[in-house]
C-alpha cells in the first residue's frame, strides 16, 4: 500500500482506492480519511499536528463526511414532489452545524430549549425548525409558537396546552402528530421508539381522539401531518417499510373518518452506521430513496395525494464525520490475563459504550502501519467507573506516546458529553481542505468552577 492509500482497506471491508462509491454512513472511516506519511490524516489534516496544535482528548469532524451524506440523502429524495430534510441536531449540534446544515438547505429537529435557542441563534428560519420531544416544557411551546415553528406533538395534555397557548398568542400553531406504528427496529432496546410500549408518540387506538379534538379547534391548530420515529441505529429497511405501509393506512382513516386530507408526512430518522467490519448498513440513498418509493406506492393504494415528505436522520449524517483522538497512557495487566491500556479520556466524551454497550473501531494515528498485536487488548478510559471501556477487545497495539483514533464519532458523543470527574469537555475541530477550525472550545478548569457558589457560612475567615 502506498502512504496516500485510503484506509478503508485497513479497517472496512470495502475499499475506496479500487474507486467504488461507498455511502459515507458504510465506511467506518470518514470519506476524507487517508494514511499520509503514517499518520492519519482527516480533511488534509495531519491528525498528529492536529493533537499537538489542539490537544487530546479532540473531537474531530469532518466536513466532507457531513456534506456527502446530506448530498446523498437528497439524491435519494430526488424522485418525490416534495421533500424536506431536517436533520436531527440531538446527534451533534453547535452553531457551525446549524450553519453548515442551513447553508445545504437542510433543516434542524429540535428537542429542547438549549437546541431551539442555537438554532435561533444561527438564524435558521422557522419553517425549517422542528421542535421535538415527550415533555415538552410551557417555555419550549411558546418560543416554538413565537417563532413559528412546527411543533411535533407527543400527547393530548401536550396538545391541549399547545392549543392555550395558541388562543392566548391568538394564533394557529402548526403541528404533526407523533404516533406509535407499533414496530420494532432491528437495535438496541434503550433506542428503539416504535414499539407499542414506547415513551414516545400516541398509540394508533387515541389517535381518533386526538383528531376529534384537532377539528374542535381548528382556529388554533394547523395540523399538518403525522410523524413516526421508531428509533435510532437500524440497519434494516423493512422496519421503516412497514411503518410507512401503517402511516399512509391511518391517513386514509383520517380521510374516511374525518375528512381530513393531510399535507405532510415525517417518518423520522433512525438508519443507521457502520462502527465495525461486522455493521453492515444501508446506503442512506438507498434508504431515503426506498422511504420515497414507498410512500409513493402507499398513498397511490390508498388514492391520496402525495404528501411533503419529511425525513430527520441525525447519526447517519455525522456519526461517521466524527473521529475522537485519545493520548495513550498507563497500561496494566489482571491476573487472569486482561491486558488495560487507558486512554486520556472515555466516558465523559463517549457514553455511548456504558449507556448501550456500543462497539467501536481504533487506529494507531501515528503510526498507521503498525503490525496488529497478537493479543487483544482492552482499550478503557480514564474515568472512576470499571464500565468506562471505550473497546473490549482491539488488536491495535499501542505504545507510550501513541495517539489512538477512535472512528464513528460524530453522533451522540459530544452532544451525550458529561463533565464526569469533573472534567472539562473535549474541544471540537471542524476539517476540511487540510485546515482545522474549533467549532466547540475546550473546556477548562475555571469553566468548571464558573457555575459554582459557596454560602459564606461555609468560608472559614467569614465573619
Ligand atoms: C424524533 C427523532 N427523530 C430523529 C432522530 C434521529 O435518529 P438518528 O440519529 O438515528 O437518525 C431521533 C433520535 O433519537 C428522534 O428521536
């Protein structure tokens, strides 16, 4: 292999530098990825310059990444009416994502009054903001009816207090209903969100209820569509097949029912990535194209005019932009055999192998072309919890000095980042072009201490 081979040979099964296309979210790598001079490069980004110029733990994102799987996304929708892309910022968000996202026509799901604030503040306009979530706070409503935004409804006690605060504004909110088609994604339970017992939507038998009361109040409400997310890192299609064959159902039911002829139509995100050789993912324009096709398909059944179709993807857009780079530390071996090597951060920056067990893939990023270890090895972080493995068995083999790059990244690390341990959150860089820009400050110690306050009482020379 030469040193300006991609490394998809090395880690993923398919390899770019024999010239196939390969959907960003099916390589474990970032499209940008390359091995120069034994160091991996992102974005024309020695990633060893980067550590030494940024320090480590650092998250890196990779532009390319981002805008080839929106571009994708969107080619994919290309056959249908009318489409509209929002991409789901609880993955990763700050204000150069909402920008690079809006610059691509692409608009932001929202979840909270922290996203709809940096949202906002990167002027993303309403029509392109979807606020999210199963308790929504009276605050996060009003901000959403103030702006205009579309507000995704999870309950009817939801709905009612939409429909006050409407008629207190005196104006009409615009809502999609979040219903629960009943299916199980092929992922982990904690981020499935489809199935019946789901904390998230209105059970298909209350819709009618919640229509009823729609139509009640029409001055106040607009009601747009219906919205199914059935949850996150799937890699199969008929779970969204199926949910769209329920989806487009119930709109013939409204019709029959209530007359009703809905103009959009939101069936979530949810496809899922490649972290290891062993994922093996759906193209995301294979994805959106077939949730395309069989809206089409449906609907025709049914003689309903097309509704807009909205989609929300969040992982499949960045997980694989992202790539953490880690300083190697201590190493150390148990009694029957484990052999730790601890990297400089872990759990704080990545939950996701704690909270569901998430496998990842590394690299030496210094030394590309080092030989694979004969043994595995347990890659763990720094943190005061035995759950704080980042990779349960490696055959990367690192030494004292060594950089270790963890891909797959870019999706719900930084946005899932705690201060554990108190320690201050990783920086962010954005690379493209072989320049590097900090997206996310690195926090430090006195960003730590800058929320806390001390009662006088507890100061010893206090009067
Ligand atoms: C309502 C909704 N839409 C979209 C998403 C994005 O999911 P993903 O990142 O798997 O595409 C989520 C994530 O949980 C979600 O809850």
């Amino acid at each position: 292999m030469s040193n300006d081979t991609q490394i998809s040979a090395k880690v993923s099964s398919v390899s770019k530098s024999q010239g196939e296309f390969v959907s960003p979210n099916m390589s474990i790598e970032p499209v940008s990825a390359k091995t120069v001079n034994d160091h991996l490069s992102i974005g024309g980004c020695d990633t060893v310059e980067l550590a030494k110029t940024f320090g480590t733990p650092l998250w890196i994102m990779d532009e390319q990444t981002i805008v080839q799987s929106v571009l994708a996304c969107k080619a994919g929708l290309s056959g249908y009416p009318q489409t509209q892309v929002f991409y789901a910022g609880k993955a990763f968000l700050c204000l150069a994502i909402c920008h690079l996202i809006k610059n691509m026509n692409v608009g932001l799901d929202v979840v909270s009054e922290g996203e709809l604030y940096t949202a906002v503040q990167a002027d993303m306009p309403a029509k392109s903001i979807l606020l999210h979530g199963n308790n929504k706070s009276q605050e996060e409503l009003n901000k959403a009816l103030e702006i205009g935004a579309r507000i995704v409804v999870d309950n009817l006690a939801e709905l009612k207090l939409i429909t006050q605060i409407a008629k207190t504004k005196n104006t009409q909110a615009k809502i999609l209903v979040r219903v629960i088609p009943g299916v199980t994604g092929d992922t982990h339970q904690h981020i499935q969100t489809g199935q019946e017992q789901s904390k998230f939507g209105i059970a298909l038998s209350s819709l009618p209820a919640v229509v009823s009361f729609i139509e009640q109040n029409r001055q106040y409400i607009k009601f747009l569509g219906l919205h199914s997310h059935i949850g996150s890192q799937i890699h199969k299609l008929q779970p969204f097949t199926q949910t769209i064959e329920i989806l487009a159902k119930t709109y013939a039911s409204i019709k029959d029912d209530f007359g009703l002829t809905l103009g959009e139509l939101n069936v979530g995100g949810g496809l899922g990535i490649a972290y290891t050789a062993k994922d093996k993912p759906i193209a995301i324009e294979t994805w959106s194209r077939t949730l395309a096709q069989t809206v089409m398909s449906e609907f025709n059944k049914y003689n309903l005019p097309l509704p807009i179709l909205l989609v929300e993807p969040g992982r499949a857009l960045v997980g694989t932009a992202g790539v953490t780079l880690y300083q190697v530390g201590f190493d150390k071996w148990t009694s029957n055999g484990t052999h730790y090597v601890a990297l400089n951060g872990g759990m704080a920056d990545n939950p996701r192998p704690v909270t569901y067990q998430a496998l990842y893939t590394a690299c030496l990023a210094n030394r590309m072309g080092a030989p694979k270890g004969s043994q595995p090895i347990t890659l763990v972080g720094k943190y005061c919890e035995q759950g704080d493995i980042i990779i349960k068995e490696s055959l990367i083999a690192p030494e004292d000095g060594d950089l270790v790059a963890i891909f797959d990244t870019g999706a719900y690390n930084a946005s899932m980042a705690s201060n554990y341990n108190r320690t201050g959150r990783p920086a962010c860089v954005l690379v493209a072009d072989g320049k590097a820009e900090i997206i996310i400050e690195r926090e430090t110690n006195t960003d730590l201490i800058d929320k806390d306050k001390v009662p006088k009482r507890l100061l010893k020379d206090s009067p």
